[in-house]
C-alpha cells in the first residue's frame, strides 16, 4: 500500500508575507492596494431604456411529446393528449402576453 506524504508532495515552499512564488523561483512583492492603478475600459451599450409602442408579435407552438401523460403522470395518467408548449414573445409597451 501507498502511503501519501503532504510534504514530500509539496514542491514549493511557503512566501514570506507579502512575497509570492514565481515561476522563475524568485520571489516578487504584492503591490498594495493604494498603489494599484485602475485602467478604464470600454463602457457597454447602453440598452433602451423605453420600450416601443409597437412591435411584432411572436409565437411559438413546440410539440414536446404525444402523450403527454410520460412527463404530467397526475394530469394525464391515462390519457393519449399530445402536450404542446406555447411561447409568446412581444417586445413593447403595453405588452399583449400582459393578463
């Protein structure tokens, strides 16, 4: 049986504090927080804010399966109902899936 030792496996020896362990095997010292420096990036899009007053309508009919009592066991137990899912997309204000 294989005996696992934590310290003969460990190769790298504990940096003092402030220091980290390179790849060069020369320790390098951590920059403080107040002398970081703070690049500015590009900023995102900036999305609509208001929705249109019109938009297309969009509607999707899947058929997920012909028996519908294999995924709804309660509802359908017995029955040979297919089992469809509907998706309504409309983007604007006031939307029409609103009830």
């Amino acid at each position: 049986m294989v005996r696992f030792n934590i310290g003969a496996a460990s190769t790298t020896k504990r940096a003092a504090d402030g220091e980290v362990q390179t790849n060069g095997g020369t320790p390098s010292k951590v920059p403080r927080a107040n002398q970081l420096e703070i690049e500015t990036g590009p900023r995102p899009a900036s999305a609509l804010k208001k929705l249109p007053e019109t938009a297309p309508v969009v509607i999707c009919i899947y058929k997920v399966t012909d028996k519908a009592g294999d995924l709804w066991e309660k509802q359908f137990k017995d029955s040979d109902a297919a089992l469809w899912q509907v998706q309504i997309s409309h983007d604007a204000r006031p939307v029409v899936t609103f009830f």
